[in-house]
C-alpha cells in the first residue's frame, strides 16, 4: 500500500493520551484479574480444594477494578467521551472479558486517540 505525505502527516498528528494509555492497560489487566478469580472460584466452589485462589484473586481484581472505572472517567472527560460511551465502558466492567472487547472497540472508533 502506498500512504501519501497527507496520510503520513495525519498519522503523525495523532497522539495517544497518558488516559488513554492507562485505561488500556487497566481494561487488559482487569480481564486478566477476572479469569484469576473465575479460576480461584472454580477451585474452591466445584474442585472443594479451598479459597486460596479466592483470596489471591479477589482483592486483586477489586484493586484492578477501581483502577479500571477511574481510568474510564480519566479518558471519557479528556476525549469527551457521550454519557452513552461513558456508561457503556461502565457496564463492561461486570461481565468477565468485556473490558477487553469495550477497549477494543474504542481503539477501532477512534476514541482513544487525540488529535494534534
């Protein structure tokens, strides 16, 4: 493929936020946390081998969590993100892996990057 100098220029002027780097980074590490968790539940609830994992993972992913909701409002004031936007990276912090496909989805609309 073949960019013109137009395309190289636009490229170069866009930056990707300290926000936005953040709630990458807590989106991918909160759904890591999640399957943690989901494991530590499985030992202790269907294997009966004790909460070990429950007790690793759990605070962990309640740590992870809060990062993740604050870098979601971090980003959303700072790329002026709808209320629409904002509650829907909200409300994919609850099923486990969906911060991944909420990230992914900003990334694809633009939503994490600023211009100039």
């Amino acid at each position: 493929m073949v960019t013109t100098l137009d395309e190289n220029a636009a490229a170069a002027s866009v930056t990707t936020s300290k926000p936005a780097l953040a709630f990458k980074i807590t989106a991918f590490a909160e759904a890591v946390s999640w399957i943690g968790l989901l494991i530590g539940m499985f030992f202790k609830w269907i294997l009966q081998t004790g909460d070990l994992g429950v007790r690793i993972f759990g605070p962990i992913h309640g740590t992870i969590f809060i990062l993740y909701v604050v870098s979601l409002i971090a980003v959303s004031v700072s790329h002026k993100w709808s209320a629409k936007e904002s509650l829907l990276g909200l409300f994919s912090s609850i099923p486990p892996l969906m911060t991944v496909w909420f990230e992914r989805r900003a990334e694809r609309r633009g939503a994490l990057v600023r211009q100039g």
